[in-house]
C-alpha cells in the first residue's frame, strides 16, 4: 500500500493531522502553554479590545500632590478630610485600597475617622491574606489575615480583600473574587464588593456553580467565571493612567479611567460630576515613595498601580465583561483540525507555495479571531465571558506543516535521486547530470557545441550466425549481459555510453564531460573490454566477439531531435571514421583498431600494427589506421598477425 507516492503523502498528510489534534489535546490537558504562548495572546487581545470607559469609577490618587500638602505616611486626619469632602457628593461606594493596620499616634484622629466612615455609610477598608495561601475548592484559604484596626473596622460598612496574586510572567490578569482566613471566613475582594454595592448586588446570596460564581442584582446577575483560585479575569478597559497633577482638566482624556488627586478633592477642586453617584477607589497612584504598580496585559512598558487593576476589575463586573483566557477544549481542536488540515493540503499540493499560501492562512486566521474579539467586546455592557482566541494551540499547526515540508523535500530528494539512477540506466550518468542541469538552468533545448573527442565503436562479430541458433529471449540475455559487463569497464576509463544500436555500442571520451587523455583512456578501455570478452567466452559462454574501432578528432556534440524528444548525441566526420574502422576487415575479430588521430595521442608505450588506409565518406584523402595490441601495461589477450596486404581498396562507410 506505500508504493505509491500519492498514497504514501495522502497517508503522512493524515498521520500529521491525527498528531497534531494528540499534542493539541495533550497540551490543553497539561495547560503547558496557558501561561506563556496562550497568556501573550490574551494580553493582545486585551490590548487590542475596544470597549468603552464607563464612567462608573473613579480613582482618587494618593499622589505626590498629596503628600506634599500633608506628609508621609499620611496622617489618619487627611482621610477624615476626604470623607468629609465626598459626603455631600454622594458618591455610591467609598472604597480604600490603604491599609489601616496599626492605630494613628494620636488616638482621637482614628475616632473622627471612624466617626467620618459612619457619616458616610458607604466605606469598605482593605484586608489581606498573609502567609502561604492553600488551594481549596475554587478559593483561596491562608493561615492569617491582616484586619483594620477595631475601631474602623466597626465604623466602616465592611471589609475586602486586596490580595494580588501576579502569574509567572509577572503580569496581574486576575482578581480573586474571595478568599478565605483560617477559621473559614469568607472575605470578598474590593472589586467585587465595590461593584455590588455600585449594582447593589446581594453577596449574601451569592454562590458558585461549577466554575462560575453568580451574584444576584436587581437589573441582572453577574455570572462570573473562575478559576481554581476562585480567580476572576480582568478586562482591562485602559491603559496605565497618567499623573493626575500634569492634567490641565480632571479626566479630560477619555481613554484612561479618571483619575483625580486626593488633595484637589479635599480643596474642593474635582468637578462635582466626577464623584456623585461613581463607584470610589482610593488608593496609592502617581506616588514615588510606594512602588504599588504592576504590569498588565496592556501596560506594555508601563506597570499599573494597584487601585488601578482595582478599578478595571470592578468595571469588568459593573459592565458584565469577562475575558477568558482560551476557548473550550472542543472549539479549539476544531480550529486546530481546520487550519492544520487545510495547511497541510496546500503544502502538499503546491509545495513552497502552498507554505506560503498556508502561512497566509494562519495570519488571516489571526487577524480573523482578534477581529472577532474586538467585535465581541463592543459595546458599553457584555454579555459575560468572552473567550480570547485560542491562536497559541492553532500556531502549532505551523509545526506540522515544516514536517510535511520537510518530509516532502526529503521524498523529492529520493526520487529525484531513484530518477537519476533510473535515468542513467538508459544514458550514462554523465549525460543524465547534462540534461538535469540544462533543464533545471531552462536551457534544455535542441543544439550542440563542438568539442574535441574521442569516439569507440564496437560491433559483435558474426551476429547474424549467432542469433540464427538461438531464441530472442536468449539473445538478448547474452548482449546484456556482455554489455553490463563492458559498461562497468567503461565506467572505471571515464566513458560515456552514448548509445547500443542492436549489436553495437558507441562511446564517448570527451563529451558531454571534459576527460584527461581521453583517446589512451579509450584505448585502453577497449583492451581491456577483449580481455574480459576473451576471458567470458572461455569459461564457457556463446561463442561472441567484438571488434573495437577508435578515432579522435572534432564533433558537434549536443542534443539531437525535436522539444518534445531529443537526445545527447555527437555528429561528424570523427563518428564516422570511428564507425568505419569497425568493419571486419579493420578491427577484426577480437581486436581494436584505431586511427592515426588516436595513436598520436595514445603515447610512446604502445605496440601497434600498420593496417593502412581507408577512404571514408566525405573525405578525400584515405584515413591511416592502426592495430593495438599493446598500450602500457594492457594488452589484447588474442593478437591478429598482420594483414597480407595493407587496406587499400576504395570503401565508403557510412555512420552506423
């Protein structure tokens, strides 16, 4: 079922998309790259959403304004002037991300702001889990807390959580919505707390389904989705704010939440709308002596402080928005079936091309799930979660497809190998390396050069006879098998087998490839060829024998033919002295007969017997030919005695 090359790629291609819906599937298991490749993804998806600022939440910076007019850290005595500013703007939520863990020196400035967060009605206070937390059933529980002090906790309409929990990467993409001290007291964070009361939402009803925690309100239930941590997802609705001080109108700029000094809100300054009926976080911002800020998914270079995150992650629930960080494992390996499967058929089809092609694919599909995530996330309230794309496990398609292309070069490495070796079954390497290039360069075409060469023709004597007892099947078993046999001696002198013509063969030395003393190579290729012709026939084979003739001198070599069948060849009068030379009554039986061209470049160490002339077709002067019987250390094992008389009769011979 392999032997066939569509099959085998059909069967690769099929075995690559089953891999790769395996490793897909594997690596959601694991979640291996959820907190690399997958959290890049979410951040761009973050950053490229395009959801409007709600003007819900406002952010009052204890900045270096404040510090300034005051000291730090800030006595208990400016929060009290800051709830006592807010009171008559009716701010929905007052919401303290500062810690007020240890009493003021002066123990009256804690009772007037206790006495303040009474007035008011409406403040939450920051708590903390210490120490190494446990993973429970979708919560946090860590064996101590950190509490405001008695006297405000009491005064204050509650207390929430601040625990940031950054992933490896450094980056905040999540808020816990609760967590848990060590007897089991449930704490909400100050996101969800501050978004409740905004909505006011009835925590005490809240509970958890699976991995979704849901909260009852009045207009609509938050449907939250979490994460083992009880974790919620942030939707980062803007960046990194800039220093309130260095705008020339509060919350002028639209694309950042508001953000507005705590000392210009204590003066009187902050236009009222900026506060009545807003959700308020307070919080370090802008402040060099705390380095409260972290990176997020779309801070880039930038880090947010932390009642900034506060405040997206309220607006993620006051807005009903929850990015999740991948889709579901089935939504997934769809897309991963797809895009691989389509990838791998474009590949397969057209090559580098049909890389390209794929490559353009997978960034249409990229371009496509972020256009779709953007479209998803307009508007000024969600629908609940909004799955990021899951393009980290759909790239990996790209893996698979550089194997294709890699098993497809490495498939066209051996064919094109297995046709070179077919190829040069029926010409000779040489020639078969010439055509491959030429047409690999556009220059196979019909056309030759001239070049200097040596030509051998050899003819079995008395064939006739001989395929007159035996049968075709027969016949051709012995020419091939003393062709072989001259072919691989041939190849060890450097020949190139130009063609066999029924009982004769022509090889050339010289052409298509240059060779270093081409005709004593041919010379002694052709005793060597009757020894072992000699040697053949005593152990018993037909009674065959050749006749050898050899010339050298200028040919057109090149192809022969038309466009559409042509093949290497060389013409000329060289060819068709060498032909002739191969007459019986020349080269006769078991000998090797060359002309005076050929013996003059053969060298001194040579035993040769003058057969004298012959005319050739187009030449008018008769061709002196020779008989070797020894060149160096080779020699024809059955040498002919000389002739009686020299060649001297008027032939003319044409090319075989």
């Amino acid at each position: 079922m392999f032997t066939k090359r569509h099959t085998r790629q059909r069967l690769v291609v099929a075995g690559l998309t089953l891999a790769a819906l395996l490793v897909g599937a594997l690596l959601l298991r694991t979640e291996f790259i959820d907190t690399t490749l997958q959290s890049i993804v979410y951040d761009k998806a973050i950053d490229i959403g395009n959801a409007p600022i709600a003007n819900q939440v406002t952010i009052i910076a204890l900045d270096d304004k404040t510090v300034n007019q005051y000291r730090y850290p800030l006595p208990h005595q400016a929060y009290t002037d800051l709830l006592r500013a807010l009171k008559p703007q009716n701010p929905s939520v007052i919401a303290f991300d500062i810690a007020f863990y240890d009493a003021a020196q002066n123990a009256e400035e804690d009772r007037a702001l206790a006495a303040a967060m009474r007035d008011a009605g409406n403040v939450i206070l920051a708590m903390q889990g210490t120490g190494v937390g446990n993973l429970g059933d979708h919560v946090e529980r860590f064996p101590s807390v950190l509490l405001p002090i008695a006297v405000l906790r009491d005064a204050a309409a509650g207390v929430a959580a601040v625990n940031i929990h950054p992933d490896p990467d450094g980056r905040v993409r999540y808020s816990q919505l609760f967590i848990e001290g060590p007897d089991g007291t449930r704490y909400y964070s100050l996101p969800l707390v501050t978004a409740a009361r905004k909505v006011r939402a009835d925590l005490s009803s809240a509970q958890r389904a699976g991995d979704v925690f849901i909260v009852p309100a009045p207009l609509e239930d938050r449907v939250m989705p979490i994460d083992r941590r009880g974790a919620m997802s942030i939707y980062y609705a803007a960046p990194p704010a800039p220093d309130p001080s260095r705008a020339s109108t509060p919350c002028g700029d639209k694309s950042y939440f508001c953000v507005v000094s705590m000392t210009d809100v204590i003066n009187g300054t902050v236009p009222r709308e900026l506060i009545t009926g807003r959700a308020i976080l307070i919080g370090a911002h802008s402040l060099s002596a705390v380095p409260d800020s972290y990176p997020v998914p779309n801070s880039s270079g930038d880090k947010m402080f932390g009642v900034e995150i506060w405040a997206n992650a309220a607006q993620s629930i006051l807005t009903n928005r929850y990015p999740v960080l991948k889709q579901s494992d089935v939504a997934t390996l769809a897309q991963l079936l797809v895009v691989t499967l389509a990838g791998l058929l474009l590949v397969l089809r057209w090559r580098l091309y049909g890389f390209i092609a794929a490559l353009a694919l997978l960034a249409g599909y990229v371009v496509g799930a972020y256009v779709l995530f953007s479209l998803q996330t307009q508007g000024a309230i969600g629908s609940g979660p909004v799955e990021v794309p899951s393009i980290a496990y759909v790239v990996t398609a790209l893996f698979w497809w550089i194997i294709l292309q890699g098993y497809m070069l490495v498939e066209e490495q051996i064919t094109v190998a297995r046709t070179r070796n077919t190829f040069g079954r029926f010409v000779t390497p040489s020639v078969a390396r010439t055509i491959i290039e030429r047409e690999e360069a556009g220059k196979l075409a019909p056309g030759g050069e001239e070049k200097r060469v040596t030509v051998l023709f050899g003819d079995i004597r008395g064939f006739t006879t001989i395929s007159e007892g035996l049968t075709p099947g027969i016949l051709l078993g012995h020419l091939n098998r003393y062709f072989d046999g001259m072919v691989d001696i041939v190849n060890r002198y450097e020949g190139t087998v130009n063609k066999y013509n029924g009982d004769n063969i022509m090889v050339l030395w010289g052409a298509p490839l240059e060779v270093k003393d081409q005709a004593r190579k041919a010379v002694e290729c052709a005793l060597e060829m009757q020894r072992w012709i000699v040697s053949e026939r005593e152990k018993g084979g037909p009674d065959v024998s050749f006749g050898f003739g050899i010339n050298t001198g200028p040919v057109v070599a090149g192809f022969l033919g038309a466009n559409g069948r042509m093949e290497y060849t060389v013409i000329g009068d060289t060819a068709n002295v060498a032909s002739r030379l191969t007459s019986a009554d020349i080269a006769r039986r078991d000998q090797v007969a060359v002309s005076g061209e050929t013996l003059g470049e053969i060298g001194d160490d040579v035993e040769a017997v003058d057969l004298g002339a012959v005319l050739v077709k187009g030449r008018t002067e008769p061709v002196p030919c020779w008989q070797i019987n020894r060149l160096g250390q080779v020699a024809t094992p059955k040498p002919a005695p000389a002739p009686d008389l020299p060649i001297g009769r008027a032939a003319i011979a044409g090319y075989h």
